[in-house]
C-alpha cells in the first residue's frame, strides 16, 4: 500500500471483480453484482463504498461532447513563465470548457482540451479570457475536426501490474460467471471467483 492509501494494485480479486462489472453497466445493483460474484450484498456494498472513499473509482454520469451542442472541440499548448506553471494550470482547471488538463514536457508546458460552443466563443476564450490569466507566454490551438474515439468505456487491463496473474485468471472467470448469469434466465449463477468470506 502507498504513502497516499490503497492504490489499484492494492485491491483484491473481488474488488476488481465488482469493478469490470460496474464498468459494464454502471447501473448494475448490489443485489445482481452480489448474486454473479456468490458473495453477499452488505460485503457489496462496503467494498463500493471502501473503493470510493479510497479513490479508486468514481460513480458519476458521463455526458457525450456530441450531444452538448458544444461542437468547437480544441487542445491548447500553452507555455508560461517559470514559476508560474501551478497557478496557471489551477486557474484553467477552474474553468467549465476544460475537459483535460495535464503538465506537460517538450514545447508546451501544458496541454488543456477545451469544448466551446462555436468559434465565436473559442475567440472570445483566446483573445481575452486567456491573456487575462497573465503570465502567458505563447500558445498553439489544435482544432480537432473529427474525433475517432472518445475512450469513455476504457476496461481495467487484464494484467494489472503487482496482480497479474490473479487478475487475468479472475478476468477471464468473471467473464464466464457474467455469461453464465446472461444465459440462465433467472438462476443464480456460480461465482466466477469461487467461494469468498462474508466482510
């Protein structure tokens, strides 16, 4: 476990487990996670609530840029003056157009991908919202014409470091059990884990 709590490597098979399913259908009930994984619903239950007071994953809707009506899609490379990266990229994340802001090597300090409304609106953001920030040393705004994949449905890897060989074997036999639960029409299906103690 790291200075800062549990990370991803930390958690068990179960919880890995808990979490491809809720990946596959954010709106699957502890009851039905509970029946696929043969444990009980309390233990669900506080294996959810442990992995979100951890940090581990976050239950929130997501909406679809496309169906915004926020069509001007850009990634911005900024460069600022030294000592002033932090206070630049804080007062951008501030901001309900940023979508991702990250700190970045190379020609830009930062990468930051913004929605807007219309060009109009971009205009506006770079000729005067942005200079206001101060301490901006140049920029670079990508127009993104067509996106080929928004990776909002992105799987655990299979062969999570530190719990590779577990993980990959709980995978595969997760994917068995929610097959199993799929075909049954109504019987429980047997834990893809095999048996588990009550928390």
């Amino acid at each position: 476990m790291s200075a800062d709590g549990r990370v991803l490597d930390d958690v068990d098979s179960t919880d890995l487990a808990i979490i491809r399913l809720l990946q596959e259908q954010g709106r699957t009930t502890n009851a039905h996670i509970a029946r696929v994984l043969g444990v009980s619903e309390p233990t669900v239950r506080k294996r959810i609530d442990r992995l979100t007071v951890d940090g581990i994953i976050k239950v929130v809707a997501v909406l679809n840029p496309g169906k915004t009506g926020y069509r001007t899609d850009v990634i911005i490379g900024i460069r600022v003056e030294p000592g002033s990266l932090l206070s630049v990229g804080e007062a951008l994340s501030r901001r309900d157009e940023v979508v991702y802001l990250g700190y970045t090597t190379g020609r830009h300090d930062i990468l930051v991908e913004m929605l807007f409304r219309d060009n109009e609106a971009l205009f506006e953001f770079l000729d005067e919202r942005l200079p206001a920030l101060g301490s901006i040393v140049s920029t670079e705004t990508y127009h993104v014409l067509r996106t080929g994949r928004i990776n909002y449905d992105w799987k655990l890897p299979a062969d999570l470091a530190g719990n590779a060989t577990k993980a990959g074997r709980s995978a595969a036999r997760l994917q068995e059990g929610v097959a199993t639960a799929s075909s049954s029409r109504g019987e429980t299906a047997a834990s893809p884990l095999g048996p588990a103690e009550e928390e």
